[in-house]
C-alpha cells in the first residue's frame, strides 16, 4: 500500500499538471474559434464578392443596352429613317430648325448650328418643307448675314423644296434678317416682328474717376486708337465715326430686307418700319413683315402637307452636354474689347 492509502487520505494531484491540461483544452477552443470564424469570413467575403461581380455584370450589361440603343437610334435617325409612334416608317415629313435665344457663335442660335442644321433638311430626300422655327430677340449682325446667305444659297440650288419662317414669341433685329431670306414668314398674332435697326452700348466712367481721384493712363500709337474706351472723354469727330459705322451696317440690314421681302412690304404708308420699331402679329400683316398667321404644326400640314414633324436642329453630344452641365465645360474664346454690334 502506498503512504496515502496507509495514512487514510486521498491522493493529491499535482497543480502543474492541471494548469497544463486545461491550457491545453482552452489553446484547442481558441485554435477551433479562430479556424471557425477565418472560414466564415472567407466564406462572407467570397459570397460579397460574386455578389458584386454579378451586380458589376448586370449594371455592365445594362450600360451596353443603352449604348447600343443610342448607337442604334442614331443611326437610324442618321441614315434618313423616320418613324412615327406607333414604329411605321414615315417617307414625307416636314423639317423643323430652330433659331432660339441669342444669336452669336458658340450659342444655341450660331450660324454654324443653324446652316447645318438647314443643310441637312435639304439633303434629305423625304423632306417635304423646312420651317425656321424662331424665337430670337436677335444678335450678331455676322452670324445673321452668314445664315441668311446661305439659305439664298440653297434656295437658288433646289428651289422646288420651300423654306419658310415661323415666328414664335418674337423674331426681332438679328432673327427676322435671317426670316427675309425665306420663301414666306408666319406668326402669331401676338407675335413681336421687326426691330430693324442696330445698336451699340458702352458706359461712361470720366466723371466718376475724377470724383474718387483715380488718374487714367492710356498709351496708344493710333490718334483714335481707343476712341472707345470707356474711361476717355467722347470726342465729337470719334463719335461721328461711329455713328457713320453704325448707319452702315443698318443699310445693309435694310438692304437685306428688302431683297428678302420685295414688294410685300408696305414702306411707302409707314415711314418707321427702319426705325428699329417692334410690332404684334397682326401690325406686321399690314406692315408686309410677314404673310401671314400661324404656327409650325398649320404650316406643315396645310402649306407642305406634310404634318409628321421631324427636328433637324443640331444638338449638343450627349457626353459634352453632361460635362458641361458638371462645371467641366471649356471657354473657348475671350470677348473683344470693342462693344458688340447687334441687330436692334
């Protein structure tokens, strides 16, 4: 018998190996825990990561669609295929260009967007009419005459296809000049026509430096090198000048007109019809500034008979658009010191 059994107790174990086993047991839980909290994470992360594939995949997909339906939409327009709502092919149509807003370069109303917007109505085979449609208070005396020109142009080349005008809420100075150069001009009775005339603002300051004590130095090499500068003094001979430069160009906008408009006009029982005077509709009928009231959806459908409506008008890129919309845009060009001519 050993000594504990001799002495009637209970053997003791030893404290070192109970520490030791159950280290043993709490180092197995652990290695299990952490093996099993590693495989579900990497099993959450493999399922997130087809989940984002798959998602990156449908919004892929997704993306192509609409490129190819733009891409296709474009093409179609592109290729002279019109439909109307319900998908039938439309083979006569009435072409639409818009002349809206300020008429100057890089603006919606450039001559550049305007002219080839008209171009390709001419080339279109299917196309039965062209209406200018125009809401314009006018601008640049340049753009205008470059447009005007044109149409002359292309009326002269294929003179079985009108073109006609149809003024909206109003088509003044710079956008009636490129109207005289259609076949007819319509509006609507409530309509303001005319304002054949021309303008230029500038500001005075001489007055107002002399009173805050501010002294101008101006360096030129020409005498009337800067006979605009708002901070010199007006000089009679300068000022004559301009006004001589003014009247010009003012004579050649009536001339326009009255290349354009012939014998329609009425000049001889209103004398104010170059004064730079507007007028409604109805006065205009009178006046012989247009031929007559109505709208671009009458004139199709009565004048062409060609109701279907297709737009011609040149539209920004859709990328350029957006961009632009963002603050990305680019200034392309820096206005002149000179202040601006416009048909007023």
């Amino acid at each position: 018998m050993s000594e504990f059994q001799s002495q009637g107790r209970p053997p003791q174990l030893d404290g070192q190996a109970i520490s030791h086993h159950s280290s043993s047991i709490d180092n197995t839980l652990l290695t299990k825990a952490l093996a099993d909290a590693l495989n579900n994470a990497t099993v959450e992360s493999r399922r997130k990561r087809r989940w984002n594939i798959f998602f990156r995949i449908i919004f892929l997909l997704i993306f192509i669609l609409i490129v190819l339906g733009f891409i296709g939409a474009k093409g179609l327009s592109s290729s002279g295929i019109q439909m109307d709502e319900q998908g039938n092919i439309i083979t006569r149509y009435t072409a639409v260009v818009d002349v809206k807003g300020m008429i100057a370069d890089n603006s919606e109303a450039s001559a550049a967007r305007v002219i080839n917007g008209i171009q390709r109505a001419y080339k279109d085979p299917n196309v039965a009419g062209i209406v200018l449609r125009i809401n314009s208070g006018g601008g640049s005396p340049v753009q205008s005459g470059y447009v005007y020109d044109e149409i002359n142009r292309l009326r002269s080349l294929q003179p079985d296809k009108p073109i006609v005008s149809v003024i909206e809420d109003i088509g003044a100075s710079g956008a009636y000049y490129i109207a005289a150069a259609t076949d007819n001009i319509y509006a609507d009775k409530a309509s303001l026509v005319g304002s054949i005339g021309v303008t230029a603002a500038s500001f005075g300051f001489t007055g107002l430096i002399e009173k805050v004590g501010i002294e101008r130095r101006l360096y030129t090499s020409g005498e009337h090198k800067a006979f605009l500068d708002p901070f010199s003094p007006q000089n009679a001979i300068e000022t004559a000048f301009w006004e001589e430069v003014l009247t010009g160009v003012h004579d050649q906008f009536i001339d326009a007109v009255e290349k354009g408009r012939g014998k329609r006009l009425n000049v001889r029982d209103n004398p104010d019809l170059y004064s730079g005077l507007i007028w409604n509709g109805e006065q205009a009928l009178e006046i012989g500034l247009i031929d007559g009231l109505g709208s671009t959806a009458t004139i199709a459908r009565e004048e062409f008979q060609a109701p279907f409506l297709v737009n011609f008008t040149v539209k920004d890129d859709p990328f350029e658009k957006m961009m632009k919309e963002l603050g990305m845009g680019v200034v392309s060009g820096v206005k002149a010191a000179f202040p601006e001519v416009e048909w007023r």
